[in-house]
C-alpha cells in the first residue's frame, strides 16, 4: 500500500437525460505479478448533485492470482444512504520498463436515495456491467512513484421509484431505466510498499 494516493476524475460522459450514478473511486491498482496485494481506502466530503452535503468511505481490494489473472472487489457508502459494490476479473501484463498494462471486465449495484426534497423523494438502484483498461508506470525514482490512467465505460440499468410523501408506503416507478457511461481517471501515488511478505506478497 502506497503512503500517499491521490486519483482524479478528469472526465464523466452519462449517454442519458438523467443520471443517478456517481463515479466510483475505484483503485487501479497496476498489479505487476502473482501474488501482488493492493489495499486502498478513502473518505469524501462531496456536496451531491442535489446540493446536500455528504461524507462517505471507500475500500478497494486487489489481488494477483497468477502471472496473468487478477480479481478486484470495492465497497462505498455514505451517510446519505447510498452504496454501492463491485467486483471484477482482470488480465494485467508488466513489462521491463516498468510499465503496466490491465484490462478488468466486471459487474456493480448500487443503491439509495436519489432526492432530499420530502415532496419529491425517490429511490435509485441500478446495475452496472463495465470494463475497465488501466496504463501507468509504478515504482519511479527513491520516491516509488506510480502513475497513469484509466479509462471506464459500462451500460448501467437504473430503476429510480418515487416515494409518494403522503402516502410513504407506497411507490411508483419513475425516470430514465438504463444508458451508456464513460469515465476517465488521472492519477498519482507515491510511497514504498508497507510490507512484503516472504511469499512476495505486498501489503
């Protein structure tokens, strides 16, 4: 695990006239070999696309399985109510001059509350199969720097239900049902591996 991590979003395109899905944090973990571990976790202090104020967490989890494979799972929340999951399975390929190539196909769903207006309340799910291609150089000069960049694109299936204020238990269905997305990431991270293990496992 890096010292320090810093990922920007650089660019979202949602292909829809709404749009109820935030971009994902998601590590890219630029795994080099078998046996490579990355953990990464993060707050945010963000104001929604509603105006609220938020805060949240994340964590990604990634693993080299073999000199090929690679599988990636994240989890986020926040006190808003939203969540979201997801899981991926990836081939990755490193090369002499530091460099690495990954590819990552997988699934996510999220879900929560879309709206804090009490007369316009609306539920969100959604389900988002994506891949993902990720480039970067790691372990640059005595600061281990690492960088590069990846690029996400996916169809995702959303479901928004109202909630009707005067009668909060019953919902109707409401807005947009599915709609292509793309998401650029930059980032940058610097720090020497926290650990390694004998059986060339890095924490």
């Amino acid at each position: 695990m890096k010292a320090k991590y810093i990922i920007i979003v650089v660019a979202i395109m949602l292909l829809s006239s709404c749009a109820a899905y935030y971009p994902q944090t998601v590590d890219i973990p630029l795994i080099k070999e078998k046996g490579d571990v990355r953990l990464d976790a993060g707050c945010f202090f963000p104001l929604d696309f509603h105006g609220l104020a938020n805060f949240g967490g994340h964590t990604t989890i990634s693993v080299g399985l073999t000199n090929m494979v690679a599988v990636q799972g994240y989890a986020s929340g926040d006190v808003l109510g939203r969540s979201h999951i997801q899981g991926a399975l990836g081939l990755f390929k490193g090369f002499a001059n530091k460099t690495v190539i990954e590819m990552y196909g997988g699934y996510g769903y999220g879900a929560g509350l879309e709206s804090g207006d009490r007369d316009n309340k609306q539920n969100n799910n959604y389900h988002l199969a994506f891949t993902q291609f990720n480039i970067g150089r790691t372990d640059l000069g005595s600061l281990h720097i690492d960088y590069g960049l990846g690029l996400k694109g996916g169809y995702l299936h959303n479901n928004l239900v109202e909630i009707l204020p005067d009668l909060p238990f019953q919902k109707r269905k409401a807005g947009c049902t599915g709609f292509y997305l793309m998401v650029n990431f930059i980032f940058f991270r610097n720090g020497r591996p926290v650990a390694v293990m004998p059986s060339n496992v890095t924490v």
